[in-house]
C-alpha cells in the first residue's frame, strides 16, 4: 500500500510540469525579442519546491550568454510579449525572470534560484543545447534539464533524475553556485498572473 501511495503521490508531483507543446515563433518575433543582459555569463537552475512535502515540483534552466532566455520544459508559463520555440523562451529581461519567479511562488510553492557563473563559450553551448532539444513531454522537465546540463564541461557529474530536487541538490554541490528562495502568498490558482505586462 506504501508503494502504491508513494507512486501516485510521484505522478502528482511530476503532473505539475504541464504538458509538451510544438509552439514555434516566428524567426521576426524570436529576432525582436531577444535580449542581452549586461551581466557576466551565467547559467540559473530555477526549482519549484513544494511547500507541503518538501519534494521537487518543476526545473527550468536561464542562460545569459549572447543573450538570455529561458528553458522551461514542459512548462505552463508564458507571455504573449516573450515569443516560445518548444520550451525556450526568449527576451528575458529582468522584468520577465521576475515575471517567471512570481508565476511559480505561491502559499503552496517556492521556488530555489541557483546561479553558476560559466565561460562565455559554455553559456554558448548551453543556448545551442536547449534550442536544439525540442519540446518536452509531461513529467519530463528534470530529465532535459539533467540531460543538458550533463552534456556541458564542467557539470559531468550532474546524474540524470526524473526528480527536481536531486537535480537541485546535484547543481548545488558545483563549486561557485549561490542559491536564493522565493516565497509568496499567492494562492494556489494565481494564473492571472499570465495576463500581467510585461
């Protein structure tokens, strides 16, 4: 009965990922968006932790090289201003990683930022990485973003998981990253969240 528990009690978890999509903007609308961040290269592992349980909900990877964008794998976040091609997101301004941080913190949820600081080329090798990846379905958010950052020098020991937190736990045991939490009082159904400018 506690495997049975425990299997469901996953699935729920994993569910919060969303669903695979096959949206594809424009090559005018990515090209206008994009945006440079004047700050030094990085990569941003971003994770949706539940309040209740403790356990890992969601992953997503920022990339700040020749521009800044973010990989949300089967993710639910979206705005009309930030075009998408199959989980990427581009024209993250400060505004907008903002923007993706209140959209994910809420009563029942917080979100854990970790930031690592990479060579220009790395950066690089990572935005080419989550453009070619492809979208990602249900449940598999952990797995690309493992499967990525794997695929880059310097985070070979990071081990594929279906689970956000051991990619967490993993990412944060690199040498140089730094970590902050997000919490808010949002309630649970905050998706109006959505219609705010950006």
């Amino acid at each position: 009965m506690l495997r049975l528990i425990m299997a469901v009690s996953l699935l729920l978890t994993l569910a919060a990922c969303g669903g695979a999509d096959n949206v594809w903007a424009s090559d005018e609308a990515v090209a206008r968006a994009k945006y440079r961040h004047g700050g030094p290269t990085k990569i941003t592992l971003f994770t949706v932790v539940s309040n209740k349980s403790g356990a890992g909900a969601h992953s997503s990877l920022l990339i700040n090289g020749s521009e800044r964008l973010i990989f949300d794998p089967a993710g639910t976040w979206h705005h009309p201003n930030l075009p998408e091609r199959h989980d990427v997101h581009y024209g993250m301004t400060d505004k907008a990683v903002d923007f993706y941080i209140d959209y994910h913190a809420r009563i029942t949820y917080h979100v854990v930022q970790q930031d690592i600081i990479v060579s220009p080329q790395v950066a690089e090798m990572a935005i080419r990485a989550v453009e070619r990846y492809g979208a990602v379905p249900k449940a598999q958010c952990a797995t690309s973003v493992g499967a990525i950052l794997r695929s880059l020098p310097g985070f070979q020991s990071i081990s594929p998981s279906m689970f956000p937190k051991k990619i967490m736990q993993q990412f944060g045991a690199l040498p140089g990253v730094t970590e902050r939490k997000f919490y808010d009082n949002d309630p649970e159904e905050n998706g109006e969240i959505l219609t705010r400018g950006i």
